[in-house]
C-alpha cells in the first residue's frame, strides 16, 4: 500500500514539472531553411515553444530590424528577411517566454532594379531622380567615368547632380550598390522647346526663323524633310535655316542627338504664287459677298477692291469669297489678291456702285401724264422708280446721270424715290392740280394791302382781283398751301380769280375792296343846328358815320339817298370841316360849314 502511494506521488510530482516546463521554457530555434539569402525573400525557421505570437529578430543591437511573418505555429515560422546590411549576422525568435540563442545566416544584397530616370536628359547641374528597389547600400553613381555628386538615396530612390564636367550627349549611368550595377543611358542635354516659328507662311527658298530653348545641335526638318545644314546656323536660343525647294507645309522639328524631338504647334505653310482667273460677278455694292475663282488661293493673306482692304476667306485652293468694302465714288475698280507666292490682279472689270443720292427733279412740279426728268449722282443699276408710291417704268435712261419717266394720271404730290441694290433715295415732287381757296383773310382791304389767301396749289398761280386789268402782285410768300398778294389798284369789290397751270378757280366769297370818300362836297354851306344838307362824293354811299365841328361834334343822323347822302346838323356842332368814315378810314371836306344862329 506505502509503495503505490509513493509511486502515485512521484507521478504526480513528474506530470507538475512536466507542465512548468512546458508553460515557462523560452523559445528553442533549431534550423533555417537556408544559411544565407536576398532581402525580400522567404525563410522557415524550425524550432520549439514558438508560440502565437513570435518576434523573429535579424540583426543585434541598433542594426537589428523584426521580419515580416508569414505564418507561423508552435514549430515553425515562415517569415520575411527584412532589408538588414548585407553580410553575415543571426537570427532569433523572441516570445513572452524569452529569447532563443541565435543562429547565423547571411543576408544578400540583390542587384539595383531602376523604374525610372526623371528626367532622362539633362544639362550639367541638373538634379536627377531614379526610382527603383535595392538602391541602398550604394557605392557609386556615375556618368561613364565621372562620378556624380549624390543628394539623396534611400532604397527607392537616388538624387544626384548631373557632373559639371560630363560631356555633352548620349552617356552611359550607372547604379553601383553592393548588390551590383545596373547601366541606363542618359543623354547630356536639354530638352530642345520650339516656342515660335515665323513666319508662318511663306514659299520655297525663305529663311525660317525657330526660337526657343537647347537647340544646340539641332537639325531641322520641316514636314520630315530635312533642311541643309550648311544654310542653317543653330544657336541655343534659334535656329535659322532655308525652306528647302521640295518642302510641303507641316510641323518643325528640331532633332538633339537623335532621340531629344521638339515639335512646333504651328503648321509652317508654304504656298506656290496666286493668280485670279474669274471673278463671279462684273459689279456689285458694299457688302456684297464676291466670289472669285484661280489658283493656289489658300494662302492668301490679303485681298483689296479699288485699293482697299476687303475682308475675305478661303473656300478652297481655288476659291475665295471677298465682301466688298465701302469705297468713296462709284467707279470701275481693280481686285487684287495677296499672299506669301505673290500678289495677282483679276483682269475682269469690276464696278462698284453707291446708293443714289442729291436727287433733282425737272420740273419739280408737274402735271400728271406730263414726263419727269430724275438727275442726281450715281444713279447706276436703278431697278425701280415709284412716284407717290406708284411704280412707273423707266422710259430712258443715261446710266449714272439721269432717267425719264412718265407721271401716272393717278399721281398726287409725294415723294419720287429712286431704288437700286445699293440703297434708296426721295425727293418731294408736287404733282399740280386745280387750285383750292379755303381761305381768304382779310377779306376786306384797301388797295396795296396785304391779303393772304390760304389753300393748296397756290404756288405760281396768277391772281385777278375783281375788275384788276392785271393779276395781283405777289405780297411776300409763294407757297402751294399759302399765297400773300397785294390789292390792286384798280380792284373792285367782288370774287377773286386764281389760275395755276391746270384751271381757273373763282372764290365762292366776294373780297371787298375798302376806298377812302373822296371829293366830297356839300350843300347849303352855311346852317344852324337841326338843318339838312346834302353831301356828294366818289364812294359817299360807304358812309359809316359822319361829324361836324372838324370831328368833334356827335356823330350826326344821315341817311343814303341814292349817290348821295342826307345829313342832319347835330346839337352842339360848331363852325368847321365835315368828316366822313367809311372801312377804308375817314375823310374830311376841304372846306368848313359854317353854324348860323
């Protein structure tokens, strides 16, 4: 019985150290898959105790890094070898147990791997950047032979200045790192920049001018041909060189060893010279659209008609249209077209034409069914003539100077407007018709006063007072609608006459004609207050009113009495003239009547 229980005991107490040992014991590595290997690449580490989560260490002290772990179980990890230095150094697993003794491996540096070179092409001086992998652990950047000054390298990237002394063109650089070389090419230049060419069109044999930047040792092509060298100086900032004879319009380029291609964004176009061979229409106005027919017309750059300048655009080689500008007279003209091959001048006519203008009338007032003769300046290519908004066709014509046309019988005063394509111009014409009177002011007056008479178709027209041996005398204003005369002297009361050029008009109102009394006599001569006489005289019987007393006294009774008048002596007259009032104004007698007691 004591010896199972000590044999119990003993189990027991081997099972407990069993357990602690397992619990607590740090991490054993046995094995790596390799001794030695690059950067990057994959390692399985074998061992005991590694636990869930290991730390597998590649280095000691400052220059030990962690790898990346794979996977990894209580045997075995599977881990990345971290970017450490080269050369030989140990690898460890580390857990919450502890740390396992090392053992050796080697790390590889692979060769540079280069991406990219940014730029590819630089002067002197210029910083350059290459991206890769493995670029660290650098020994030496160099261009051929000549080392470069390094900026800045990491494993992803190197910057360095291209040498001060590195020969100009294509040279080979090369990445040295511990793990190898890697040789680019690299071209010592700058990259060639047209920023202009000029001119822009021009022909065979002319000097072309390329401005911009590294064009040393530039050869120009112009559409892919090349140009002769020997006629071409290059300068870093321009180039000059000849357009070669069989050159067709393209882009420019400027080649720099070969692989270095600027191209300009202008299209150099080269043109053979221009010649019209028709033009389209023989005459036409401003801003008529005129086409012209030739030759080598798309390089045009200017165009005149009459020696200016018209805007114009190209159709095609042989085509143009061209507006016709403003030009100061009508005129056969000149057209002429311009461009870099030369100039050319149509032999067509061309006749340019303004709108009518300063029109004259002849006479400029008519009767209908009579002709009208229509002067004025530049009464060319006139396609319609309208009297009062009447169309009439033109009987004659002198072209430029004057047409004739016939006045409709249905005319009324207006206007006679002249149409061609250029424009339109008016004249007022007034077509003569039977004179109305509508007005007659005064329509009582003395002879040589003024009378207006109101109306149309007054103007020239000949006006008779009643009785007047003659026609009235013109009183200041000779107008259709108003006509100032004077009354003659011989005038009589009654209507007026008016002739004008057509017919005779009478006015339906008689015109009086106003005379002073005149001549007057009077009998007895002598009289007292209360008494009657008799008082003769030319014009007595237009008597208003008549005063004894030289005027003064109150106007006294009176009565017509056939060609004379009978007057009775008012209260109060006294010795004096008699004064008799008519329209025309008052009269006197030359001698006094005497007043009797």
């Amino acid at each position: 019985m004591k010896s199972t229980v000590l044999l119990f005991f003993l189990f027991s107490t081997l099972i407990h150290v069993t357990s602690c040992r397992v619990q607590h014991s740090p991490p054993e590595l046995i094995k790596l898959s390799a001794t030695a290997d690059y950067v990057d690449q994959g390692l399985t580490l074998t061992g005991y105790q590694f636990g869930s989560e290991p730390t597998v260490i590649f280095g000691v002290g400052g220059g030990a890094l962690p790898a990346p772990i794979r996977s990894n179980d209580e045997t075995t990890i599977q881990v990345t070898v971290p970017r450490v230095a080269p050369g030989p150094t140990q690898v460890r697993v580390q857990t919450q147990e502890g740390t396992s003794d090392p053992l050796p491996f080697t790390v590889q540096q692979p060769a540079p791997i280069i991406t990219a070179i940014t730029p590819a092409n630089g002067l002197q001086g210029q910083l350059i950047t290459v991206t890769g992998d493995y670029l660290n652990q650098l020994k030496r950047v160099r261009f051929d032979r000549i080392d470069a000054v390094v900026q800045d390298s990491s494993a992803k990237k190197i910057t360095f200045l291209v040498p001060a002394t590195a020969p100009r063109g294509p040279q080979p650089l090369a990445i040295e790192t511990i793990g190898g070389e890697v040789v680019n090419r690299f071209i010592v230049a700058g990259t060639p920049q047209i920023t202009s060419i000029s001119p822009l069109n021009t022909k065979p044999g002319a000097e072309l001018v390329i401005q911009g930047k590294n064009l040393t040792d530039g050869v120009v092509s112009v559409n892919g041909l090349t140009t002769d060298k020997t006629l071409t100086t290059v300068k870093d900032t321009e180039i000059r060189t000849i357009i070669p004879a069989t050159a067709t319009s393209g882009r420019v380029t400027v080649q720099v060893f070969e692989t270095l291609i600027a191209t300009s964004t202008d299209t150099v176009k080269i043109f053979q010279p221009p010649f019209i061979t028709h033009l389209v229409a023989q005459d036409g106005i401003a801003g008529d659209k005129l086409l012209i027919d030739g030759r080598n017309m798309s390089q045009l750059t200017s165009v005149s008609i009459g020696s200016v300048p018209a805007t114009f655009r190209i159709l095609s080689d042989v085509q143009i249209e061209a507006v016709v500008p403003a030009l100061p007279a009508s005129a056969q003209v000149s057209v002429t077209a311009s461009g870099i091959g030369g100039s050319t001048t149509a032999t067509d006519p061309f006749f340019f034409y303004l709108p009518p203008s300063d029109l004259v009338l002849t006479p400029a007032r008519q009767l209908r069914g009579k002709t009208l003769t229509i002067s004025g300046k530049n009464l060319y290519r006139i396609t319609a003539v309208s009297i009062s908004g009447i169309s009439v066709p033109i009987t004659s014509r002198n072209e430029g100077i004057d047409l004739l046309v016939g006045i409709p019988t249905t005319a009324v005063s207006g206007s006679v407007t002249v149409t061609s394509r250029a424009g339109t111009a008016s004249v007022p014409l007034v077509i003569v018709q039977k004179a109305v009177v509508s007005d007659v002011v005064p329509l009582a007056a003395r002879p040589g006063e003024r009378v207006v008479l109101r109306g149309d178709f007054l103007k020239d027209a000949q006006i008779f007072f009643t009785g007047a041996a003659a026609a009235a005398v013109d009183g200041g204003k000779n107008e259709d609608t108003e006509r100032w005369v004077t009354v003659s002297a011989d005038a009589q009361t009654g209507p007026l006459r008016v002739i004008n050029s057509t017919t005779e008009t009478t006015t339906t109102a008689a015109f009086t004609v106003l005379r002073l009394i005149s001549s007057v006599d009077f009998t007895p001569k002598s009289g007292k207050v209360g008494d009657d006489l008799v008082l003769t005289g030319q014009n007595i019987v237009t008597v208003q009113e008549v005063r004894f007393s030289n005027g003064t006294s109150a106007a006294a009774k009176f009565v017509v009495e056939g060609s004379t008048i009978r007057v009775t002596v008012p209260v109060g007259a006294i010795t004096g003239q008699i004064c008799l009032t008519n329209a025309a104004g008052t009269t006197c007698t030359s001698a006094s009547f005497t007043i009797t007691r």
